[in-house]
C-alpha cells in the first residue's frame, strides 16, 4: 500500500485519467474530490462490498438460496389432458 500525506488542495494522480483532491480535512475525516472518466465506477467500499455481494448472489440463482438442510419441493408432475 503506497501511503501519501496531502493537504488541502492537494491531488494526487492515479493513471492518466484520475485525480483525487483533499477538499477538507475536519477532525477525523477528509473530504475528498474525485475527478475520472464517466466509464471509470467510483465508490465507497462499503458501497462496492454490497454490490459485489448482490453481483455473486443473482449469479447464483434464486434457487440457491434455499436452506441446504432442507428437502427440495418435489415437482409435481404435468397435468393430464381432459378429452
């Protein structure tokens, strides 16, 4: 991990295309500016985590996420035509 002190006003560059500024520095947090290409996703990691998570879930498939412990429904067999 490559840690940097900045300041206020202070960028750092990441890339060609993406600059990072400290807008403010209040306590224990930081502001911080992104400046990217609209194709480049930016997020919080929390944020990121959770989409990840959802991404991996729909991947799976609904029918995963039943309760492995429990019996699979039996599928009932297809109704016989009336004549």
């Amino acid at each position: 991990m490559l840690v940097l002190t900045r300041r206020a006003n202070q960028s750092i560059v990441i890339g060609h295309d993406v600059v990072v500024t400290v807008l403010e520095v209040r306590g224990d947090q930081v502001r911080l500016g992104i400046k990217a290409p609209r194709e480049v996703t930016v997020h919080r990691e929390e944020v990121y985590a959770e989409i990840q998570r959802e991404n991996r879930q729909a991947a799976i498939g609904p029918e995963v996420a039943f309760d492995m412990d429990l019996p699979l429904p039996t599928p009932r067999p297809p109704a016989k035509p009336s004549s």
